[in-house]
C-alpha cells in the first residue's frame, strides 16, 4: 500500500514470470513525485529495453513493472501502444495532482471504475468497488435486456452495475480535480494494408508474428509452472497449442490440453458441426507428441450449479451461459494439475482463421460458387446504403421478435427495446470484411478479455490468448481479404491452414465444421430436471418474474424434456440457460 493526501494506491503481487520475483508497487520516483502501481506482462521486452538503452545485464532483474514504469517515464501516455501483453497500471502525479490509468490493447485483463464529484476509485476486482459503498448500487435494466436478446451493445464501458465502469481495451483515462477524460489509443481499424507479390511471404511473415506471440505467453518463474491449453477440434485453439509444444519441446517442457468431452453423442453424426470435439484434440495431441490431453467431462456439476458460481464471480449475467459447465471445469482442472497459466485461442476466428468473403474474389469465381441468384441477392445487399437496409430490418421486423429470448415482454416494451435496437447504427447490415471481423473482435470494447481475467483469478490461473496479441490482429488486418480464400480450391481459412503445414495433423488442419462444445446441454438439463424445475420455481417467486418470461422458460424446458431436435438444443441456450442466468441475478441483486 502506498497513500498520502487522500490518494491510495495498493497492490497484491502474484508471481506469473522469472522477472516478477523482482517487483515492488505501489513505489514512488522522487525525482518526479510520481506514484506508480503496475501489473502485468510485457511481451515485448527486449524491444522496449533497446529503445530505453537498458542493457541486457540490467535486464535480467528488471521486472515487467518497472519496464513499463520506465516506458511511461520516456514516453507518457504515448507508452501504451508501445507496450505489448496484458496489463495495466495507474500513475498518479503528486505534483500536478494528476492520475493516469491505462489498460492494454486487447489482453485478458480487467479494471473497473467508480468516479463522481468527490471521488475516484478504481480497481481490477469489481466486488472490491462494490465492497467501498461508494454510491448507491443500481441495475442498469437496459445492460439486463440487451444480454437477454444477444444485442452486443453492452460491451464496451458500462456494467450492468450502473456505478461502476469498465475500462475497455485500449483506452487510458487522464483525471484531475476539474475533469475525467477517457480517450482510445489504439484503433484496428486503422492498420495499413499489406502488400507482397507472392503469397508465400504472408504465410512466413504469419508465422513470424505468430510464433513470437506464442512464445512470449510461455514466460513462467520456473519450470515447476504448469502450462496448460483449452483445446478444442478447431483451427484456433490446435495452432496456439502445437505451436507452443514446439517450443517447450527443445526444453523437454510438456503441456498440458484440456479438451470438452460431451457425456451423451446422440447427435454424432452431425455434417454441419463437430459434436465431439476430443477425436480432434487427441489428433493434435498425438501429432505434437509432447502434449498431455484431459477430457474435461464436467461428469460432477450441473448447469445451473456452473451458473450460480460464474455469477459470483462475474458479478453479471453472460450470453454464454450454456457452456459454463464445461469452461469451469475446465479452469477447475487446470489449476488442480498445478498449471498457472492457461493458454487460449478466442480471438481467432477473426483474425488468424478468418475464412475470408468470397466476394473478395474474382466475379467469374463468385457466380461459380453462389450461382447468378444468390450472387445478385447479396450484392444488392453490399450494395445497398445503411439507411435502406435498416428500412429493411424494420419492414421484416416480426411482431413476436422477443420469443427468441427469455425477456419478459412487458420488460422489453418498458425499456421500449425493439425501437432502440432497430435504431442503433451498430446493428446495421456488415457490408464489407473489414466490417464483419470488427463486429466480431469489438476492438476498443469487448467484455471478453475482462471475463477471462477475472474467472482465471478465481483459479490461480493467469489467462494468455496470442491470437488476442496487438501485433498478430494488426498483422492478420493488413493481409488483404482474397488471401483468406484459395480460389483454386475453394478452401477458407488458407492463412491459418497453409501456415500450419506439418505442425497441425490434416485431419484438424483441413477440417471445415464448427465445434458445438456443449453438444450435451439438454441431456444435462433433463438429467437435473429437478434442479431446473426449482430454478425456475425461485425466478417465478422472486423480482426476476417482472424481467424474465418464466412462462416462455416453461414452455422451452417441456419441449427440451420432451423433443430432439437443433430447435430445442439452440433455445435451451438462447432462452432457458440465458434467462436463468438473468432471473438469478436479479432476484440476487435485490436481495
């Protein structure tokens, strides 16, 4: 703890690197009257070391705090896009009585924030801001129901706590006693294209980037560190995991894979979607040679047990709420075979596996493939301006749009929702590549990172996504779009799939389905039926029935117990699970 004149700074100290042995915040520079509280891990530090002409002698016990505290030094607010990993740190200038925070690019990392006339207070624990009492704890309804409905405008810096921000990625804030100004120092968005003659040099270049992305996560105090992977069958997950046994291979380091295995594959033969993803993962495993699988069956916890937990540890509903069971035991698993960090491939699918558009290909190969109707259908559609698509969205709009969710209609008529949604400039029709990969992403916004964050600190677990790293989404964003697509075979993904010659088996390398990793949802939910019954009982009786349909729930859950089909498994994500996460944590909240 470091405070003086109503200013605090505090910090626990959690040993994730050789280097971080060698920490000391909060600490104060007497030659600037800064204070400075700091963690994370930079990824880039020998780059950073030569531009601040700190020798490599120096470097051997220099912490990642201090390495940033010294960029910051040199270079202000200017430093943080120049300081690649997951972290984030605060500044306060006692001479100025100036504070500055900042997070990093896109990292798994979380920082919550309370700010009014008479205080600022700021944290990477929500329930730490929540534990102050620094004003009266409001639910922000609107950040309730556009979880319900899968409107992705709550990402960014509201939290369903209407008192507390979130700092989103790639954004600092500068206060003072007359103003809090909070400003985006890194946009996507803007990455120059990238232009070679031959595509081989894209997929060397790729590998480049990739692998040093890869390799930077793998930084732990000693070998005695544990190393684990959430595996999946895909592209993602199978590249960061066989690239990093790669590299702990020469060292004779193993890494451990934690795969989600369905207890129940009455839908195996799926032609659209890897039901089953572990014959995949043990694939990858087999091929690297150096990598131990588990099957992560989550035999033991139900999903509704997986819900109420991730709640308190999130503090909030998620739209994801189907697959906690098997995230969580997952995370559980990991921390119990002794591994500090966890290894994950979120980011992916729209950076380095993004499949690419076909209309970035030549016109006589876009009619091949579409055929001359479907070719017109979506060009008109490109080409048509925002205002008369969402003319279109509002013309087709159905009248019971709300049954695909488990929102209470007179909810969602209060709030008026239907009519913001259908005005919000954010949900207009994704014209061009650049457009759909940024829906995806949500650069400057996304929630994901501080999700991941904070589950794996709830585990001991420190989260590391390279295909979240800065410089490979920037990479992967200036590769024009016609490289995703091999027009002579038709085959998506071609960066990923071409750079992963060798490293990943063919099976993996060029498979085309999706992975459905909760696959057994429903039968999970008629073995607890029980349990689901009670739930929705407790949502009916409580504050949760003026927000959740509990009536529509009812009705989904009879058709789960008694139905097979992709209609019941998709509403028992998108209705039953969701709107259960949502009911408990109101009735939570008001308690």
């Amino acid at each position: 703890m470091w405070y003086e004149k109503g200013v605090c700074l505090g910090q626990a100290l959690a040993t994730s690197t050789t280097e971080s042995q060698f920490e000391c915040n909060p600490c104060i520079d007497k030659n600037t009257g800064i204070a400075f509280s700091v963690a994370g891990r930079v990824d880039n530090r020998i780059d950073l070391a030569s531009e601040l002409e700190i020798s490599p002698v120096d470097m051997q016990s220099l912490a990642d705090g201090e390495l940033i505290q010294r960029a910051y030094y040199r270079w202000g607010e200017q430093a943080c896009s120049r300081i690649y990993g997951d972290w984030s740190f605060a500044a306060w200038h006692s001479l100025e009585n100036r504070l500055f925070i900042a997070r990093d690019h896109f990292g798994s990392t979380a920082l919550y924030y309370h700010v009014d006339q008479r205080v600022f207070a700021f944290s990477s624990s929500r329930q730490a801001l929540l534990d102050l009492n620094l004003a009266p704890v409001k639910m922000d309804e609107l950040y309730l129901a556009q979880v319900l409905i899968s409107w992705p405008s709550y990402q960014g810096a509201r939290t369903i706590h209407s008192s507390i921000c979130r700092l989103p990625p790639a954004h600092l804030i500068a206060i003072d006693a007359n103003k809090c100004v909070t400003r985006q120092y890194w946009h996507l968005e803007e990455t120059p294209l990238l232009t070679y003659s031959n595509r081989a040099d894209y997929i060397s270049a790729f590998n480049e980037v990739f692998n040093e992305a890869v390799c930077a996560r793998l930084r732990t105090p000693n070998s005695t560190f544990k190393i684990g992977v959430a595996l999946s069958g895909g592209l993602d997950s199978s590249s960061v995991a066989v690239t990093a046994a790669k590299f702990l291979y020469g060292s004779g380091g193993r890494l451990n894979a934690y795969t989600s295995a369905p207890i129940s594959t009455n839908n195996k033969a799926d032609c659209v979607c890897m039901v089953d993803e572990f014959p995949y993962a043990e694939a990858t495993s087999r091929f690297a040679g150096n990598i131990d699988l588990y099957p992560i069956t989550a035999s033991d916890i139900s999903p509704i047990q997986a819900i109420k937990i991730i709640l308190k540890i999130s503090q909030e509903p998620n739209h994801a709420a189907g697959n906690f069971f098997w995230i969580l035991k997952l995370y559980q698993c990991a921390a119990e075979h002794g591994c500090k960090v966890l290894l994950t491939g979120k980011s992916g699918n729209a950076s380095i596996s993004w499949a690419g558009d076909i209309f970035s290909q030549p016109l006589a190969y876009q009619i091949h493939r579409l055929g001359w109707y479907k070719w017109l259908k979506t060009r008109i559609k490109y080409s048509a301006p925002p205002s008369l698509m969402n003319a279109y969205r509002k013309l087709v709009q159905r009248p019971d749009w709300n049954r695909f969710s488990a929102i209470h209609p007179d909810f969602a008529s209060r709030l008026r929702l239907n009519e913001l949604r259908l005005n919000d400039p954010e949900e207009n029709y994704k014209r061009y590549p650049q457009e759909q990969r940024l829906n995806i992403l949500k650069p400057g916004r996304q929630i994901g990172g501080a999700f991941q964050a904070g589950l794996g600190a709830a585990y001991g677990l420190e989260v590391r996504d390279p295909t979240a790293d800065a410089r490979v989404l920037a990479f992967t964003f200036s590769v024009p779009d016609y490289i995703f697509m091999d027009p002579k075979t038709g085959q998506n993904r071609w960066l990923i799939r071409e750079a992963m010659k060798g490293r990943l088996p063919e099976e993996v390398r060029l498979n085309r389905k999706h992975g459905r990793q909760a696959a057994d949802l429903v039968h999970r939910l008629r073995a607890t039926a029980m349990e689901v019954e009670s739930t929705l009982n407790e949502l009916d009786r409580g504050p949760a029935a003026a927000y959740v349909d509990v009536a529509c729930m009812r009705q989904v859950w009879r058709r789960i117990q008694a139905e097979n089909s992709h209609e019941t498994y998709v509403k028992s994500i998108t209705i039953l699970t969701r709107g259960i996460m949502a009911g408990l944590f109101v009735n939570q909240f008001y308690e």
